[in-house]
C-alpha cells in the first residue's frame, strides 16, 4: 500500500532565490496591517470594552436604523450595532450601566427584548454578556502583557538554544504573524475579544513549532556540511523538513475548515485567525525566518565533510555519522 505523499521525496526548490521578493511581500503586509488598524480600527469585544452585548435574531433582516432608535429610546445608553454571521442576526453594545448589578442588567436585557419583540414580530433573543469597566481594562492589560511575554520569551529560548540570528529572526517572523491576524480583524471587522487572544497565543505556538524544527535542521546541517554555503545550507534544511511542514499545515487546516463549516458564528472568528495564522506561520517559517538568517550574517563553522547528493536527501549512513575522507 503507497503511502499518501503531498510533497515527492529529494525536493529541490530554491527558496533563497526568492527571500528578496518574500522580504519585499512581508514588509509591504506588515505596514498595510498596522496601516488599516490605524485608520479602521478593531471591533473590540464586549470583553475589552466594557458595557452589555446583546445578540438578537431576526426572521428577516432588520432595518439597522430602525433597531437603533428603538433601543436608543429605551433610555439605557446609546447603542451600537453589528451584523454577526448574516444580515439577520444582530449584536447590540450598551454602555456600562452605572451601579447595575446582575438583576439590573437582566432588567435591561428584557426590556430590549421586549420591545425588539414588539417592533420586529419573530425576533428572538440568544444570548448576552456584560463586562465592567475596570475588568475590562485588566483583560487588555493582562492579553497584551500574555502576547508580548510569549514573544520575547520564544525568541530568548531560541538565542539560547541556538544563536543570536536564530532568535532574532523568529521574533520577526512571529511578529509579522501577529500583524496579518491583527491586519485581517480589522479588515474583516470580526469581534475581537479573549477568544482571539487565545487564538493568537494558539498561533504563535504553533509557528515556533515549526521554526524550530527548521531552525534545528539548519544547525544540524551547519555541522555537518561545513563546506556548503549558508544559501545551500538553507535550502537544503527547508527541502528535508518541507514534508513534515505541509502534512502538519493540511492536517490542522482540514479540523479548522470543519469548524468553520459547522462551528457556527460563535466560533467563527477564533477559527478564521487560526486558519489565517497557519496559513500565514507557514509562509514565514519557509521563505521570512529561514532566508533571514543570511541577512544577519550566519555562517557555518570551516572545515566540515564533503556536499551531500543534490535534491536535499541524505542517506542513512549520512544522518548517523560524516562519511569518511
């Protein structure tokens, strides 16, 4: 029985060739993201923002207008309103209610309802959540701080366990990952609360994962081909590890794809970052990390054993021990 292969064994691409093209690329996305949450901003959640976030659905899509003066005049706060998951499906944001407790809040939730109710035949309430002020503050103070460590905690581990250029160079591949989930929220408008600090922090596991594996290969190979290049030495790391790579990539995209499907809207967002992160750790990991590398002057150690057969495949014997001279 043939084992299913979606990358062919001994593949020999250049991705170095490229590295002036994907620098070019990465920048270039990196300032459109920063760009776009500059001017659009984000769709914080009620979890970053405070207040009360009610979700109504409709029978048939509701006049936004409308929806907004009926509530506008119930006396709690002027709302805010947002499609989530179709047109006829609506996320209503109230402002903290000053010195409301939990029936309170429960008073004003059904008061809306009530009235949504009467004004929209059919319309039904799904669910609400209510963040303070203060709490909200914590949340962002304390996601922020979770990112920001997880970041410069990765690129010490890689320092340490490798060299300076390795820890440099992953920090700016995440950091590029990070900016294309942050870019594609502020395009696509999505909610971004706790579930997407979570996404992203998923996002940046996994993108170590695989930089280390690549990271690993290239130092292993510097050792033993001390006579090679630095771009051939590169290529050559990428080529061996690109099996494990793509199948690990299509393994994990082929659960977020179902999720997406069949998740429903609650789960949309956290799935789409995850499946943008992939995508985009991916990317970074072959053609920004990897190439990067030669642009912070890494070189290999003189002296070393003979090249090894082109198409980035080595033996057995090779991988135990240097042939001898």
């Amino acid at each position: 029985m043939r084992l299913l292969k979606i990358v062919p064994d001994h593949t020999n691409i250049d991705f170095v060739s490229l590295r002036s093209w994907a620098f070019g690329l990465t920048l270039l996305l990196s300032v459109l993201a920063v760009g776009l949450t500059a001017v659009k901003g984000l769709n914080f959640g009620v979890d970053f923002v405070g207040g009360l976030m009610i979700e109504e659905k409709f029978p048939t899509p509701p006049d936004q207008d409308k929806v907004r003066t009926i509530v506008d005049n119930l006396g709690v706060g002027q709302a805010s309103l947002q499609q989530q998951g179709g047109p006829q499906t609506l996320i209503i944001r109230l402002p903290v209610q000053s010195g409301a407790d939990e029936g309170a809040t429960n008073a004003v939730v059904k008061k809306v309802e009530a009235a949504l109710g009467q004004a929209f035949p059919g319309a039904t309430f799904s669910r609400y959540s209510t963040v303070s002020g203060k709490v909200s503050g914590e949340l962002i103070r304390h996601g922020v701080l979770a990112v920001v460590l997880a970041v410069l905690g990765i690129g010490l581990f890689a320092i340490v366990r490798f060299e300076w250029q390795f820890g440099v160079s992953t920090i700016v591949a995440i950091v590029h990952d990070l900016l294309m989930t942050i870019g594609f929220f502020a395009l696509s408008g999505f909610e971004f609360d706790l579930n997407i600090i979570a996404a992203v922090l998923t996002i940046i596991g996994y993108s170590i994962n695989d930089k280390i594996v690549i990271d690993d290969r290239i130092r292993e190979n510097m050792r033993r081909y001390r006579k090679m290049e630095m771009r051939e030495i590169i290529n050559l790391s990428v080529n061996e590890t690109l099996p494990r790579t793509v199948m690990t990539s299509v393994t994990i995209l082929l659960a977020l794809v179902a999720m997406l499907l069949l998740g429903g809207h609650v789960l949309r967002g956290f799935t789409a970052a995850m499946i943008l992160g992939i995508v985009v750790g991916t990317y970074s990991s072959i053609y920004v990390s990897s190439s990067l590398l030669i642009t912070l002057g890494l070189r290999a150690e003189p002296e070393g054993i003979d090249k090894p057969r082109r198409g980035g495949g080595m033996d057995n014997a090779e991988r135990v021990a240097p042939r001898e001279r």
